[in-house]
C-alpha cells in the first residue's frame, strides 16, 4: 500500500469585479475497495454564501457553491490523504472474450444494467467510424478480454503523440483521431469511442499519477497535473479494468481515483457559470501528489 498527499489549487482572476460565481467541483477522491481516504477537505476563498457537499449520480463526492460577495479572485483548494493498493482482477473475467463486456447485447449478465449507460455515446466521446475502425485490429473475434483491451492501450499509446497544442479542452473524438495526438484527456476519450463503438461498457476516470522527477532532479512542489484514465466492464464481478493509454500501463497503486462518469463533462475538477462585466480572466492550476 501507499500513501499520498494530493493537493490541488485552481485560482482565477478577473479583469473587473464578479457579482456572483456559481459552480461545482469534483475534488475530493472516491472511498473504494482499493483505495482508502483518510483525510479529504476543500476550501474557497472568498467563502461562499451556500457551499452543499452531496454525491452526484455516479457516486462521487460533488460540492456546489455559490459566492455571492463582489470579488476579483476566486480561488478552490483542496487538500486530502489517500491510502492506495494495487488492483485486483478476476482472472476469469479477463480470459472472458471480449465480446461477453457488451451489457446491450447481454443484458442477463450480473451488473449488465449497471454497466449499460457505459456502453452508449456520450457528449465527448461520441461513436465515430474512423474509431471503430481503429479498434477492430485489437477487438479480433473471441480474444480475451483482457488481452484485447490492453493491445488497444499499446496501439493508442504508439499511434498517438502527446502534445498540449493539438487539442483543446473542446476537440472531440474525431479532431484526436485525425491530429492522432491530444492529452490524456483525448487519450481517454478516444478509447471510450473504440471500445463503446464495438459495444464494450467503459467509464471514464479522472485523478491524479503519482509521478517521479528525472534521475538528480528534486520533487518541484505543484508542478504535478490532474490525469485521467479509462475503466472497463468485467462482466460478472464488480470490477473494472483501469488502464492507462497515455502512459501505456494498467492504473495501479501511483492512481488516486477521484471521480468517474461517462467523459470529461460528468466529472470536471471545477465548472461553474460567472457573472461580471469583465471580458477576460486568468485561470492558474496547480497540483502536488506527494509520497507519504
């Protein structure tokens, strides 16, 4: 098991005053079967006249806020400690051909309608052809589970570059697929649209990767990222096959797990609505996963 310290700061500025700031944030990481939270806390400044922690459909804990004092800064910063194991999977479940993670077409298997939301498009990861097109060199007829999924993982990760400038946070399925680059965002996404185009149930993660400086290189305090990763349905358990296409790997014990959702839009760090005059503003993210 091991333990980190994550803390996470989104700072805005504004060009002229704002009246109200109205939003939600999906900071605090989730209690699981793998993962124990033992601290977990979130302050806003300037304190909000209504702050309602509550968990959303999905499970996860989700706060609403509403400041209702003029202000040029808003600044969300959390702060939690959180204990991680590695995974464990049903060895069964990932011999399972591929095809029996398709909860539509097998809507008897144990948690199938748990899993069938994860199945269907969504808002970001949209079905397209050109990636249900890419999937069917991975997804060959009857290979395990397993196997299929993580040769997709290896294909994503050699095909597509990382860069920050090829996407925005609005490119979709199709832009990643043509750039074949993108964040780990679109890394996410696009293994949504191969595998839910093939009928396979997956969800969307976000959190954090515990990360280690180059060799001779000290730790630069919130010079971290959020990060985000794809699960899939075994059918038959409760489990779900965390893997990682941007750093090529199954998520193990570096991976806080904050929230899942469908994509990016169910389980945004910060999202909200302003209301001001000011034509432009700042926005500066910080984050810090450090070992305990």
């Amino acid at each position: 098991m091991k333990r980190y310290r994550v803390w996470h700061r989104t700072a805005y500025s504004y060009a002229k005053p704002v009246q109200d700031s109205v939003g939600q944030f999906h900071l605090l990481p989730r209690e699981l079967a793998w993962q124990h939270v033992e601290s977990a806390g979130v302050t806003v400044d300037p304190v909000p006249g209504d702050l309602s922690p509550d968990r959303d459909y999905f499970g996860n804990s989700s706060t609403y806020f509403h400041v209702t004092e003029p202000h040029s800064a808003l600044t969300i910063e959390s702060t939690s400690e959180v204990a991680v194991e590695e995974p464990a999977y049903d060895p069964d479940a990932l011999a399972m051909p591929w095809e029996a993670a398709r909860p539509l077409a097998h809507p008897a298997t144990e948690g199938a309608w748990r899993a069938t939301e994860f199945a269907l498009e969504s808002p970001r990861a949209r079905h397209d052809a050109e990636a249900t097109e890419y999937a069917r060199a991975s997804l060959t007829p009857g290979r395990p589970l397993g196997e299929a999924v993580t040769d997709l993982m290896h294909r994503i990760f050699r095909d597509f570059d990382y860069d920050a400038t090829a996407t925005t946070v609005t490119s979709t399925v199709a832009d990643a697929m043509k750039a074949r680059a993108g964040v780990c965002q679109d890394f996410a996404h696009v293994t949504l649209a191969c595998l839910r185009g093939h009928g396979v149930a997956a969800r969307y993660v976000s959190g954090y990767l515990a990360t280690q400086p180059p060799p001779g290189k000290e730790r630069v305090f919130g010079a971290d990222a959020s990060h985000a990763w794809v699960a899939v349905w075994l059918p038959g358990t409760d489990e779900w096959l965390a893997i990682d296409p941007t750093n090529d790997q199954w998520a193990g014990d570096r991976y806080v797990t904050v929230a899942w959702g469908r994509d990016y839009g169910d389980v945004a760090p910060v999202t909200g609505i302003i209301y001001t005059k000011a034509k432009t503003s700042t926005l500066r993210v910080s984050v810090d996963v450090a070992p305990l």
